[in-house]
C-alpha cells in the first residue's frame, strides 16, 4: 500500500513517543538524592533523544519511590500530597480493601479519603517545568487517571465512586491548567477492565483533557504491574468510551494484544486519532525495524493511514532492564522511518 507523506511538513505523518516511564538507572535506588535523580533523568532524557524519539518523556522519575516499585508513584506519588487522603492505614482499613476481588493485584490501597479531596502539596506543573529544562525536545506531562486513582483508594468520606472519581478530577484538572507541555496524556490502566464504569467515567476524565492547553492524548492498557495484565476485557467493549473522550488521540495497548482486536477500532469517531502500540514490554524479546513497519502496515490497512498517527510502547518500560529497553526504542524509531519510507 501507498505509505503517507508528510511533505512541507516540520513534523512526520507518524510520531514516536513512550507512553511515559523507563527503567530507572541503577544508581538512583540506593541513592535518590536530587544530584542523583538529576543524572538519572538527563540520562532517560538522551536516550530518547539519541534514538529519535520525536516526544519525549522524563521516565517519570520525578515520582520515583522505591517503596512502590509496581506502580514506579503513579498512583501513591499522587495519592500521598493530596489534601483528604491519609497514607498511613490501619490494620482494619487494609483488611477493608483487600476484601475487595478486583483490587487483588494490590495488597493495599493508596490511602483513605477521611475529607474533601485537594490538590495538597502536589504540584505537577513544578516537577514538569524541572525536567523540561533539561531536553530541547518536546516532552510530555503524564497524569493517572481520576477514575484509576479512585479505584485504588479507601474510601471513607464520600463512599460513592463516581462522587470520588470527580473530586480527583477537578483537583488533577487545577494541576493540568497550569502546565504549557505540547501534549498532555491521561493514563487509565483499570477502566479496560471495569466497562461497566464507561458510561460515566469519560466526564471526569474529560474533566482534566479540558484543562490541557494543547494535544490531548488518553493512554489505556490492560496493567502492566510485575510485568503482568491484570485487567481482562476486549477494546471493542470500550468504543463508546473512546468515542466520549475530549481527546486529539488514543494511546493503545496493542502490541501484546490479538491483532485482530484492531478491527473494533474502525468504528472509532472522526478526528480521534490511534497511537498504536507496537513494542511489547510484557517480553524480552526486541522487535525489529521490519516488525515495527509490518505492524503499522497492518492497521493502516485496516483502519486507514490517516487514522494512525503516533506508535509507541504498549506501556511504560519501567519492568523492563534498561539494555532491552533501549534496544526496542531504537527499533520503535528504525521500523517508524522503514514505515514511512526513510530508510
């Protein structure tokens, strides 16, 4: 099939991007001193940048905690400097949730709403502006859902999930408005799992992509905790959620996923464009240049090539070492240029 050009055009008709965390260089662990840290994100910033990847991310490691290495702080980093969000559990309250069936992939919430939820002491736009100023590329600001924050509290003041899941968006949202990054992605990890929330759960999320002041991108995936799903459901269960989304494009698990899923995308409105996932970071195993390209070659076949405008990751590569993962962004890159005919 004819392959899409861009000419006269700054940018190529697919970009490149990582969903948003990378392997933490070994030395911040032991030591997360804010030299440390510094290092850690120049090195997670020149890797990308070394590989081509058209936007960038700080690996997240702005919420870097090594006493929640299955999430690498994307739900406590959050949940902790909230106002009304009590990290410390008793006994009983652990108890609570872990009676919970579809929280068992966690032992324990993220903390116990006792009042109204605020923004606290997170301060988003801050921890962006610290990275931004360390690449020339453009970067984006990442930032968890409402809905999947919601899903991992305790709740004990509002006691309605939806009620809780709009309060974390007007706080997030606040956070959002004061950010200039070029795109702005939603992650929701546990709504593929539950579409039974998808009636309602698009309004406060798109209760935070209002707030964006320019691409507005929603990642969704199956988890990707210890390198595992752990949420099961079909994309095609989701459409009229996508559909709902105040979004310029999706960010899809697709990689790890049965190819023939892409064709529920078909049905996808106007104007909403695919990220598609084309690097499965649940393996070891590096993609080639030619894997990539047959990928994308496949979905625009199928859903059109003006549909497909961004590959990436299926997720963070934060589970992965650093050596697979730096190998499989430099062929995201290589099979992205094969693709569009640059080499």
């Amino acid at each position: 099939m004819p392959r899409p050009t861009q000419a006269g055009a700054a940018e190529p008709a697919v970009r490149t991007t990582v969903v948003g965390s990378y392997p933490v260089p070994s030395w911040l662990g032991p030591a997360p001193t804010l030299p440390n840290l510094r290092d850690a994100v120049m090195v997670v910033l020149k890797t990308q940048e070394l590989a081509g990847v058209d936007v960038v991310s700080d690996g997240e490691l702005t919420r870097f905690d090594a006493s929640h290495p299955d999430t690498n702080g994307m739900i406590d980093y959050f949940a902790s400097r909230m106002d009304g969000i009590r990290s410390r559990l008793t006994r009983e309250e652990a108890a609570r949730f872990a009676a919970r069936p579809e929280m068992r992939f966690r032992a324990s919430p993220a903390g116990v709403v006792t009042g109204p939820v605020g923004q606290g002491t997170l301060d988003l736009p801050a921890a962006w502006e610290w990275s931004r100023a360390l690449t020339d590329k453009p970067m984006k600001l990442t930032v968890t859902s409402p809905y999947m924050l919601a899903r991992t509290l305790l709740d004990d003041h509002y006691r309605d999930l939806r009620a809780l899941t709009n309060a974390l968006a007007d706080a997030l949202a606040a956070q959002v408005a004061a950010v200039s990054a070029p795109v702005v992605q939603v992650d929701e990890a546990n709504l593929p799992g539950h579409p039974e929330d998808a009636g309602w759960a698009s309004a406060p999320i798109n209760t935070v992509l209002r707030a964006a002041r320019a691409e507005r991108g929603v990642h969704l995936c199956f988890g990707n905790y210890g390198g595992q799903s752990v949420q099961t459901g079909l994309w095609k269960d989701l459409l009229p959620f996508f559909n709902t989304l105040e979004a310029d494009h999706l960010v899809l698990e697709t990689a790890h996923r049965d190819p023939a899923e892409l064709t529920a995308l078909r049905e996808l409105k106007p104007g909403l464009s695919l990220g598609l996932g084309v690097i499965d970071i649940k393996s070891t195993v590096v993609e080639t240049a030619d894997d990539i390209a047959r990928a994308v070659e496949r979905a625009s076949a199928l859903l059109g090539a003006d549909r497909i405008r961004w590959i990436h990751p299926d997720c963070g590569f934060w589970m992965l070492p650093r050596s697979v993962a730096d190998r499989k962004l430099r062929s995201l890159v290589s099979g992205r240029d094969r693709y569009l005919g640059r080499q």
